[in-house]
C-alpha cells in the first residue's frame, strides 16, 4: 500500500512540477507589446506599434521549420555584425503561408540599433503599426488547426464589420517541450481601423 501511495505521489508531482515549468517558460521572454482594444474570448482587437524583425524566408525544401529557427536562433546568439547576444522574444511569426519566420527585435532594438545579420538569407525588416484581429488557440501545430482559425477570425472579423487586409500571420510563444495543451498560438489578421 504505501509504495502505491508514493507512487502516485509522485506521479502527481511531477505532473504538477511539468505544468509550473511549461507555464512559467513562456514568463521568462519579452512579447511583442500591444493593446488590447476589443476583447470577445478566444478573439481580440488589438493595436501594436511599429515592430523591428529579423525574418528568413523559407523555401519548399526548408518546410521543415527548424531550419529557419536555426537561423534566427544563430543570428540572436552572435552571427551578427558585432557579435552581439540579443534575447530571444515571443512570439515567434510565420507568415506568407509559411513562406517566412520571423524573430521580433527586444524593445530596446530599433531598426538603426539592430546589428546586420552574417547570413545573406536573413534581413532586418519593419512590421508597420497597425490594428490586428487576433484569435488564440492552444494545442500542438498543424496547417489543419490554422486553416480553422483562420476561417473563425475571418467570420469574426466580418460579424464586427472590419475589413481584413493582407495575409495572415500565426505567431507562437512556447518552446517545444510545452505540453500541447498548455501552449499559446495565435492567428492575427491587420484590419483597418475604424475611425
């Protein structure tokens, strides 16, 4: 009975010892800033300011993602002019159907202070200010999954009687041992703002 009893302790504890450490690991990393105008769970109106990027595109051959992660990751850890260590923010974007990644600059950056990649396929851009609808999701990555929230914030986008403009971004914000169900992911769509 007691080595039952400390089994199952155990197992308890380390479950709860897994979701303390998945939900704490996306706490130690800047986000993007924003505010939130308009708030109808699981979506959102939100407005961002002008955001400084590192992006990668990523071609037929590179849909693994990770080869356009290892590249953002190589620049933010020293393969920059300068050598110089830059923190790692969340989220993570995608956008273009998958055709770029993107890493946005810490706060204190601005497109002058950014150093200049080492590698030619990497390129320091500005995402202009803007208003964005948003919807949040959970769960593991899958085109499927983004199609259907891409299709809910469409619907939700036009029930408020906003007009989207351009292609959708998905953005994510946990590392890769996060437990599917605890990780935050987001499909955003810029739409014009009312006056």
């Amino acid at each position: 009975m007691n080595s039952t009893l400390f089994i199952s302790l155990l197992l308890v504890g380390g479950g709860v010892l897994a979701l303390v450490g998945c939900k704490t690991s996306r706490s130690g990393y800047e986000s993007a800033p924003y505010s939130v105008v308009e708030s109808d769970r699981p979506f959102e109106l939100r407005d961002y300011p002008e955001l400084t990027i590192v992006e990668t595109p990523m071609s037929e051959k590179e849909s693994d993602e990770n080869v356009g992660f290892r590249k953002l990751f190589g620049y933010i850890t020293g393969k920059n002019e300068g050598n110089k260590k830059i923190a790692m923010t969340t989220p993570v974007l995608i956008s273009g159907g998958k055709s770029t990644m993107s890493f946005v600059m810490p706060s204190d950056f601005s497109t002058k202070s950014v150093p200049l990649p080492l590698d030619p396929a990497l390129s320091i851009k500005k995402i202009p200010a803007g208003r964005f609808a948003v919807v949040r999701f959970s769960g593991g990555r899958s085109a499927a999954k983004e199609s259907e929230k891409l299709a809910q914030l469409k619907s939700w986008i036009a029930s408020k009687g906003l007009v989207a403009e351009g292609e959708p971004v998905c953005g994510y914000f946990d590392p890769p041992w996060t437990l599917a169900f605890l990780r935050r992911n987001e499909v955003m769509l810029r739409v014009e703002a009312k006056r």
